[in-house]
C-alpha cells in the first residue's frame, strides 16, 4: 500500500464507499435518471471525481471503462457547446457549460457512519491508492501539458470547464475557442481508444496516452487542483527516500 499520507484529501468514508461500490455493481451510469443529472453537473464536483476515479481504479485494476463512457459522453457535449457561433457567442457557450445540478453524491447527503453495503475487504481496498498513484505517474506526461493553468497557479494557457467560463466572461477569440475544441475533441478520440480497450476483443489496444484521455477529461470537467496536491505529494515523497 502507498504511504498513508498520500491521498488524505481523497479518502472515501463507508457511505461514500457503500455509493461507489453500488454504483459500479449496478452500472447505474446507464440508468437515465442518473445520466440526466451526471450531464447536467458535468460529473462529479472536484473532490468526488477524483475520489470516484480512485476507487474505480483500485476495484477495477484501472479498467475504467465506466468512467471513460461517462467523459467520452461529457466531451462530447462540451465540443458541441463550443461549437455556437453567432450574437452573444460566449454568453451562450458559458451558460452551456455551466453547472445545473449539483453533483449527485454532495446531494445526497451521505452520512459517513451510515451501515454498510461493501464488505471490510471492498473498503480496505477501495481506501487503497496505489493503483490511481501507479496509473497517474505512467501516464503523467501526457495529461501535464493539458492542466488548467489558472488550476495550477502557472498562468499556462489550458482551461478546466469553470475557468473556461470565466475566461468566456471576459471574452475570447474565435481562434483561442477553435483550439480548445479541438483540444477537447483529441481528448475524447484518445477516451474513446482506451474505452474500447476495455472491451474483451479489444484488450490491449490502448497506450498510456489513451489512458491519460481519462486523466484529462476528469481534470476539464471537475478541476485538477486534488490531482495536482496528489501528484506533488508523490513526487516529494519520491524525492525523501
């Protein structure tokens, strides 16, 4: 197991555990009430996108086909919004791109001492990182280019969706919106590849640039500022030993 310092910020507690694990088990992704409000929040808020995409990763051996359909899903609303040409432009990119929901597991409300759905095996595992750590450090020269710079704090020119917005607000060029999109769309081409990976008559067929799709989408759609806390964390703790 990775050292229990790392990842602090992304621990489950039993109850989001119980919703993860029931999540996956039943492939509620597909139901459509689930798949209304998941578009309509763009996922999961920061912190359970992250922690969700932990969890998967540590129960599925980061085959994370689920969480790969879900952006690929996303991204592909987010290419059509950007899309909109014509009067007030980035007034209705910006207000297709906002949130309408709030994230479905902070609405539910979830009680961290609530009784149990996963079994003591499922929660030590679910609490595990280092299947995430291992996947984002092989794959993290491919989604580092692709941060937020204002994420970051480096002032580098990628957008995560909310300071996109933000950015829309004070205005941007036709050209500036035409590289996101296309940026996005190279995103989602790689999301599809490791999604059909995942696939039995498919396996093997993704790189880890594939696999970094995931990475990227996550970060556009909810932010990357837990990420970024996690990847500094690794790489300081690889430095010490």
């Amino acid at each position: 197991m990775e050292p229990e310092c790392q990842c602090k910020e992304l621990m489950p507690n039993v109850s989001e555990i119980n919703y993860i694990w029931y999540y996956m088990q039943t492939a509620s992704i597909m139901a459509p009430d689930v798949r209304r409000r998941l578009r309509a929040a763009w996922g999961f808020c920061e912190r359970h996108a992250w922690m969700l995409l932990m969890v998967e990763s540590s129960m599925r051996h980061s085959f994370l086909m689920g969480p790969a359909v879900l952006y690929g899903d996303l991204l592909g609303r987010a290419s059509s919004v950007l899309r909109i040409r014509g009067p007030m432009r980035d007034a209705r990119i910006a207000r297709g791109l906002r949130d309408r929901r709030a994230c479905l597991m902070c609405s539910m409300d979830l009680n961290p001492v609530r009784g149990k759905y996963a079994g003591e095996e499922t929660i030590r595992r679910s609490r595990d990182p280092g299947e995430f750590i291992r996947l984002v450090e092989a794959t993290r020269k491919y989604w580092e280019d692709g941060v937020c710079g204002i994420c970051r704090g480096d002032g580098t020119p990628g957008r995560c969706r909310r300071h996109l917005i933000e950015d829309l607000k004070r205005g941007m060029t036709p050209e500036g919106l035409d590289r996101h999109r296309d940026e996005l769309e190279n995103v989602r081409r790689r999301l599809d590849a490791y999604g059909r990976s995942c696939r039995w008559e498919h396996r093997g067929t993704a790189d880890l640039e594939d696999k970094a799709g995931l990475i990227r989408a996550v970060g556009w759609c909810s932010g990357w500022q837990p990420l970024l806390r996690l990847a500094e964390e690794v790489r300081e703790a690889a430095v010490g030993l």
